[in-house]
C-alpha cells in the first residue's frame, strides 16, 4: 500500500470518529453550530473515501486509448468533493437560520478540543506527503479539510459567548451566525475546488516557476541543447510535458534522434520533475 492510501485511510476514519462526536455532541446539546461543524467534518470522510478509490484508478496503466494515463481522473474525484461541498453548504446555511437558541453545555469545548488536535494531526500528514508526492488528491483533501478548523474555532468561541447570552441579549444569535459562516466557508472551499479541477482537466498549463526553472536548468546542463521552451500540463500527481527545443546546429541527424531519447528518459528518470510522456520538438531556431 502506498504513502497516498495510508494517508487517505488514516484520515478515513479519523473524519468518522469526529464527525461522529460532534454530530452526536451537537444532537445531544441541542446546538446547530457543532452539528454544522460535525456535518461538515462527515463530508471530509465522504471525500477522502471518494478519493481513495479515485486514487486507485488514476494510477491504471496507459491504454492504446488513453496513451496518457488516468491521471486526470484525480480532477473527476475532486469535481465530485466539490458538488458534495456545494450540496452541502447549502444544507448548512438553511439549518443556521432555522436553528433556536439554546445554552450549550461546556462539555462540547473539550469535544472540540479533542478534535481539533486529531484533525490537526491529520492535515500535517495529508499536507507533508501531498507535497512529498506531488498528490494532487492529498493538497484538495488537505485545502477542504482546513476549513474543518476553522468552523471548530468559531463553535469554540460560540459556546463562550453563549455562556452570556443571558446577560448580553445579543450573544443569543452566536450560534445562528456562526452556522452560516460555516456553511459560507464551505461553499467558497467548494467554489474554489470546483473551478481550480475543472481549469485542470481540460489542460491548463502549470504556472510554477521553480518546477519550470529546475527543468530547463536540468535541460541546458545537457550537451548539444542550445535553448528550450517547456510545457507542463498536469495530469493529476505527473505532468505531461511539451519541449520546443533548439539543438546545437552542427550535430548530425543521427544524434539529434539519440538526444532526443536522452532526453526523454532523464526527464522520466528524474524523480523530483514527476514528469511522464515527454514530446520534443526541434528546432534550428529558437526565439527568445
């Protein structure tokens, strides 16, 4: 089993169990904010469930119909994540503004407490292996998943309002305005998902400068490459990558071919580029 599935199972169940909690702790106290917070924790263990069998399947191996591999599949996944989040904020939002007031108890701080340094845990790993990867399904889950400590930061500060609310009347309304923050924030995290895949799947180029800047580097250090011009476009955790090279003019047809595979197989070998399927094109000039 990869680091992406132990990853992706241990924040499973650890979504499970708190969702759990706090929908049980908001039911039980009879407060909307922490059964909003729990829904929402709930749609991370629906997400990464999704994910994990996205995972699965985007690492198939090419096929003569799909030359490229299944990496995008990854974009689907997370297309799906972000119509359940959008779904979601809006059941949110309409259980905040018919929420009734109502004094919680401070047992729900110690169990949100307890959840928040579990889930802090989890977005470390979900964070440092995503980047370690390069997993486009560990960075969503990890960007979905943060919004989940902040909605528990803002539960926290309603039951310490609430507590007041008998002598500061205005504090009675904590839980109604911090419920649709919530599903506010859920539904921008949503937005935000939705079109960042949909701009991946149908091809967008990568803008990072250092992953372009380190391959060019690499590029120009090999003998007989003059200038370059490079082309990433993702494809979930690789990239598919077009190179417009221009070689040095006075080798032979024959090097040129073998430069050419050089190329092509340093690029795949390098492990830090995570490129996959490289296409060169040569050219006797390259403009600047």
């Amino acid at each position: 089993m990869g680091k992406e599935a132990k990853v992706l199972i241990f924040s499973m169940v650890s979504n499970l169990f708190i969702s759990i909690a706090k929908i049980l702790g908001g039911v039980f106290f009879h407060f909307g904010s922490l059964l909003a917070d729990g829904l929402q924790t709930f749609s991370d263990f629906v997400t990464d469930v999704v994910s994990f069998f996205g995972a699965k399947f985007s690492k198939k191996q090419p096929t003569k119909t799909h030359p490229f591999g299944f990496g995008k599949v990854e974009y689907l996944t997370n297309l799906f994540v972000g119509i359940l989040l959008f779904l979601l904020s809006i059941f949110i939002i309409y259980n905040g503004f018919h929420s009734s007031f109502h004094v919680p108890s401070l047992m729900v701080l110690w169990i949100l407490i307890i959840c928040f340094i579990i889930k802090a845990i989890v977005l470390f790993f979900l964070y440092s292996v995503g980047k370690k990867i390069n997993s486009q399904l560990l960075i969503t889950s990890f960007e979905e998943s943060k919004m989940d400590l902040y909605s528990s930061c803002g539960v926290f500060i309603a039951t310490i309002l609430l507590q007041f609310s008998n002598e500061i009347y205005l504090f009675r309304y904590v839980d109604f305005v911090v419920g649709v923050i919530i599903g506010l924030l859920v539904l921008k995290t949503s937005f935000d998902i939705l079109i960042d895949n949909s701009m991946n799947l149908i091809g967008k180029v990568e803008v990072d400068p250092k992953v372009t800047k380190e391959i060019e580097e690499f590029l120009l250090n090999i003998k007989g490459v003059e200038k370059v011009k490079i082309f990433l476009i993702r494809y979930g955790k690789y990239y598919k990558i077009q190179l417009i090279i221009e070689m040095d003019s006075n080798l032979t047809l024959r090097q040129v071919t073998r430069l050419e595979e050089k190329i092509k197989k340093e690029l795949v070998r390098h492990r830090s580029f995570h490129v996959k399927y490289p296409t060169i094109y040569v050219t006797s000039h390259l403009e600047d």
